[in-house]
C-alpha cells in the first residue's frame, strides 16, 4: 500500500514537472508580423530602472478593438498579444538617443482560463532574449507589480498613439 502511494506520489512529481516545462514552451515570438501594430514607444535612459531601454511595443489584432477604446473598464479577449521590443540606449555625439542592439523582448498574451496565469491577472508575462529563447524569471516579481494599478485598462499600461 505504501508502494503504491509512494509510485502515485512520484508519478504526481512528474506530471507536475512536465506540465511546468510545457508551460513554459508554449510560448514563442509571433513570426507573422502582419496581424502585428505598433502601438507606441518608451523610452527609459536611466540605467538604475527595471525596465532601461528603448521598448517599441506591438498588439495584434485581436486586442486592437479594446485598445482604441475609449470605455472605462476594458477586458481584452484571450489571445490578445502586446510584445515589446527592448533596444540598448545609444546616446549620440549629437546628444541624440538613438536604439542600439535587442536586448530582450518583452511578452504578454491574455489567456484568463488558464490557471497558471491567474495571479498576474490573466496575461502570461514572458521575457525572450534576443534570439527567441525564454528568460527565466518570475513574472510576479519581474513584470506584474509594476502592471497590477492598472486593472482598469486590464493590467496594460500603453494608450494608443495621439493622431
Ligand atoms: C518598472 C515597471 C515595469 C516593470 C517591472 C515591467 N513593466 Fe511592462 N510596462 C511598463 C510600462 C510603464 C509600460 C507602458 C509603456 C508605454 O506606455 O509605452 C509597459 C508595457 C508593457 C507591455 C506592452 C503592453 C502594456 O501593458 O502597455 C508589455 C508586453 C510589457 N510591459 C511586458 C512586461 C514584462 C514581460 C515584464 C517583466 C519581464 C514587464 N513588462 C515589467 C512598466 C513595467
């Protein structure tokens, strides 16, 4: 009997361990930028900050109709994706900031019925290096606390570009 619990036991590790590693494949860039928009821009000279860099943000168009939106208390669909380009901060002899080489990409896409993701409110946080892999981090500590004030544009911080 004790066999028995201890073979459930390991086999219950396993299945854990699995799923943890899944989870954390089956998210990669979008390859298709043409259902893709940038959205806007940020740009954060200052070294001592998280977030330093240059960050080109994109949505696709699934989230897109929210996104212009002008109503109070916004919810975007699952599937919606926001990623972020981050440059290096490259100041000119001109003075001018201009973007250097990628250093990360930053990802959010809105899955609410998962249950991994529902302590960053329904959005999966993931960071990628440069060339696609994913950067171990946890999304609570590394992205989520600075997003949650914002639940009423639910956790997205950008607004559309000014025309
Ligand atoms: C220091 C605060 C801070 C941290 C930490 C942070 N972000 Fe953000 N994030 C921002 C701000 C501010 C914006 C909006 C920038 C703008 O308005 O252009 C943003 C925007 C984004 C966007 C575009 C959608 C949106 O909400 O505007 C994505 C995607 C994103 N962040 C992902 C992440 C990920 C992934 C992490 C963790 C690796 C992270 N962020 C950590 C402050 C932060």
């Amino acid at each position: 009997m004790i066999k028995t619990t201890k073979i459930i036991f390991i086999g219950l590790i396993c299945l854990f361990m699995v799923g943890m590693v899944i989870s954390r494949q089956d998210v990669e860039l979008p390859d298709d930028m043409s259902k893709f928009s940038h959205v806007n821009t940020l740009a954060v000279p200052d070294e001592e900050s998280p977030i330093h860099g240059i960050h080109q943000f994109y949505l696709n168009e699934k989230g897109m109709e929210v996104f212009t939106s002008d109503k109070e208390g916004k919810k975007y669909p699952d599937g919606t994706i926001f990623f972020g380009r981050v440059y290096k901060v490259v100041k000119t002899d001109e003075g001018w900031i201009k973007e250097g080489d990628l250093v990360a990409v930053t990802y959010m896409r809105k899955e609410s019925d998962s249950e991994a993701v529902q302590n960053t409110g329904g959005w999966r946080f993931v960071m990628f290096n440069p060339d696609g892999s994913v950067k171990d981090i946890d999304p609570q500590k590394a992205c989520f606390h600075c997003h949650k004030p914002h639940e009423k544009s639910d956790f997205v911080i950008s607004t559309p570009l000014q025309k």
